[in-house]
C-alpha cells in the first residue's frame, strides 16, 4: 500500500475523532501486513493529523488525543512479534537434515512442505511421526519424482498424508516447508541422502513473519492449483 493510501485511511478514521472496533480491527490487520518503514509512517502520521486537528479545532483537542492513542497502541499491538530469528546450514553433512528433522519433531499443528521430492528415510521418518501426533501435514511434489527409484512419496500418501502434485510436463522445483505457519524453511537443500552427503547445498531457517506469510500464500495457491495423488 503506498503513502498516499496510508494516509487517507488514517484522515478517514480521525473524522469522528474516535477509532470504531472496526477500525480497530482494520488497522491490526493493515500493521501485521506492512513493513518496519511503512508501520513507522503510519505511526507518525498519527501524530501528524491529531496535531492539524487540534490545530484548527482546539476544543477538540481531547478527543483527538484519545483517537491518537487508540491508533497508536493498535500499531504498538501489530508490532509486538517475536524477534526474527534467522539461520543457515550447508551440506555435504547432516546439518540440513538434522535441522529439518528437528523442526518436524517440533512442530504440533501443522506441516507444509512443498519439494521436489523426498528420498531421504530419516526425513520421512519425522514426517510420518508428526503424522502420528495428530499434525496436519500436506505434501506437495513434482509428479515426476514419485516414481524414482527410493521416492517417499507414495509411501507418504499411503500412510494417509495429503499429498498434491504438479500435473504439468514441468517441474515443481521448490524446497521449502512451514512449521506450525510460523517458522520457514527455505534453500536448495533436497530431502534426498545424496544432498546430505554429496551435495554443496543450502537450508535458511527463519521465523520472518513477512516471508512466512508470504510463503504460507504461495503454498496454499500451488495446493489449489496441483492435483491430489
């Protein structure tokens, strides 16, 4: 949303010098949604408006501090996330697979992965096991790739996980998955024994909230986009 926009949702909410429940709930939303520089703007316009107000309506004065103090602790709310908290890992060596193995035994409600494909047994082993507590997990991978030789893919579908797949004569190349939609993991590190052992690959782990959102969107349009297997 651009700066004039931004704006003009303020100066609209400031007309009956009170912001409505509503309003309220407009404004969390379009916080959660912005970026640092964006929530910083909004935050001083605030500021800006309530002083033009007072200024040319002086006995208005209180009521628009009071709007300007609701506008403010919603945007404070909005901005109250966890830190981000970011991390790298390299292949050859097991600190991709361990890193996401141990995301899988963290996670408790959800599971989303979207990759190439998965071969690699340990890590089907923690899919099937969060499977078993109860976390919903869904699967997307490329049509192709279920049928090599040493794919988890089916044994992952038979197990009663929802598994979608790229009907196309391309391929799905993503390797990414969501934990309980708050942590990402993200690189070109495939779920395969052979990117753990031989593979100069890369895993990002991170609890970003603007790129978790941002890939939760895209799963959830290729999921229904694809096809069930």
């Amino acid at each position: 949303m651009d700066l004039d926009s931004l704006d003009r949702r303020l100066r609209d909410s400031v007309q009956d010098h009170a912001l409505s429940p509503q309003e309220k709930v407009e404004l969390r939303e379009l916080g959660n949604e912005l970026p640092p520089d964006r929530l910083r703007f909004l935050r001083n316009r605030a500021f800006d408006i309530a002083r033009e107000q007072t200024a040319a309506s002086p006995a208005d004065a209180l009521a628009l501090l009071k709007w300007l103090e609701q506008v403010v602790r919603t945007l404070d709310a909005t901005s109250a996330l966890p830190d981000t908290l970011s991390s790298a890992y390299f292949s050859p060596g097991d600190a991709c697979m361990q890193r996401l193995r141990g995301l899988c035994t963290g996670a408790r409600q959800t599971l989303d992965i979207c990759v190439f494909t998965i071969s690699d047994d340990r890590l089907t082993q923690g899919i099937l096991e969060a499977h078993t507590r109860g976390v919903a997990v869904r699967i997307i991978s490329d049509n192709d790739k279920q049928y090599d030789a040493g794919s988890d893919i089916r044994r992952l579908h038979g197990a009663g996980i929802a598994v979608h797949v790229d009907p196309s004569q391309y391929h799905m190349h993503n390797k990414f998955a969501l934990f309980d939609g708050r942590q990402l993991a993200n690189g070109s590190f495939n779920w395969t024994r052979t990117a753990t052992e031989y593979n100069d690959e890369n895993l990002v782990v991170t609890n970003d909230h603007n790129l978790v959102r941002s890939f939760a969107q895209e799963f959830e349009q290729m999921w229904a986009r694809y096809r069930p297997l």
